[in-house]
C-alpha cells in the first residue's frame, strides 16, 4: 500500500507540473505509449516494490545508506551499460555522495571515543 501511495503522489504531482509547464505534441505513436508502459510497470512500480519489500527487514541506517548509494549505481551502471561519458559533474556528484557517507560512517567511532570521555 506505502508502494502506491507513493508513486501515485509522484505521479499526479509530476503530471500537474508537466501540464502546467511543459508543452504536449499533438500526436504521441503508439510504440511510445508501450515504452512509456514499460517504463512505468517495470523499470519503476516493480523496481520500488521490490525495493521496499527487501529493505522491509533492514536496519533504518542500512535502509539509508542503499537509498543514498541509489544514484550512484545509477551513474556507473548506466556508464557500464551505455557507455555514457563520466562529465566532471557526475564524478563531483558521486564523489560528495561516497564522501558524505564516509563521514556518516567513519564519524561513529569518533563519536563513541568523546561520549567516552565525557561520562568517564
């Protein structure tokens, strides 16, 4: 239920903005429509289902962390996949983000080494 709660609200949001914002051909083909199918049953709802349905039992630091690596992954994978270019731009976006979960992460030990001369 949490699923379709979600990708419903982002759905109706994204298509109000794109109503409002966006300017819509006249005539869309029929080969677009079942890509677009496609796109939304598979590559999205499952993906998220399945997602959702194995992070059920994770920890909520672990469940973040496979959230926050998501772009990255997409990033490699789509460079391995499609042999997309790595701009300076995506190397300095993956690069803050694997940064930031270093401090996350590395920051723990630091933490438990003050509280322990804190309370000592």
């Amino acid at each position: 239920m949490l699923t379709c709660v979600q990708l419903f609200s982002t759905g109706a949001i994204a298509l109000t903005v794109s109503l409002l914002t966006e300017t819509w051909p006249d005539a869309v083909a029929t080969s677009v429509w079942g890509w677009f199918g496609l796109s939304v049953l598979v590559a999205t709802s499952l993906r998220y289902l399945l997602q959702t349905l194995g992070q059920k039992g994770a920890s909520a630091a672990n469940a973040a962390i496979i959230m926050i690596m998501e772009p990255v992954w997409t990033v490699v994978l789509s460079v391995i996949w499609y042999h997309e270019a790595m701009p300076v731009h995506k190397i300095a976006g993956c690069t803050l983000i694997l940064f930031s979960l270093l401090i996350y992460r590395g920051s723990q030990p630091i933490r438990n080494i003050f509280r322990k001369k804190t309370f000592s």
